[in-house]
C-alpha cells in the first residue's frame, strides 16, 4: 500500500509552541524521535541500548551524582 504524506508550513516558533503543549511522554517520544533522526547508529547493540535506556531512567529517576559532587567525593577520598 502507498504511503500517504503531507507537508506542512509551520513556523519555528508555532512549532515550538506546540512541543511545549505536550504531555511529558509524547515529549519523551518526540525526544527519542529526534535522536534516530539525528544521530543514526546502526553500530549500537542491543545491550549498548539497554544502558542507555536505563542510564536515562536513572538519571530521570535523580539517581545520578553531579559534576561538583563527584570532584567533593575525590577530595574527601584523597584528604
């Protein structure tokens, strides 16, 4: 069956609009989207992408330590 597309002229700033009007999962799909747009590996495993699911998932979850907090963790260790 063919395809059916349609093209739309929609500015920037209207399309920006609208992203900001999305529910937090469509969001999440659109993000996901994007990143197969953008970024196109067909090197990445099946494994390689389980971790960087769940290292999104942790990092969504505030199970992550921040730049500052590392460097403090090294100083600590090291005193």
């Amino acid at each position: 069956m063919a395809e059916n597309t349609v093209k739309v002229d929609i500015s920037f700033q209207s399309l920006l609009e609208a992203i900001s009007s999305l529910e937090i999962n469509e969001k999440h799909k659109l993000w996901e989207f994007l990143e197969a747009e953008l970024f196109p590996d067909d090197e990445d495993s099946p494994e390689d992408i389980a971790e960087i699911q769940a290292a999104h998932a942790d990092y969504e979850a505030g199970d992550y330590t921040t730049f500052d907090q590392y460097v403090a963790q090294r100083a600590n260790r090291s005193a």
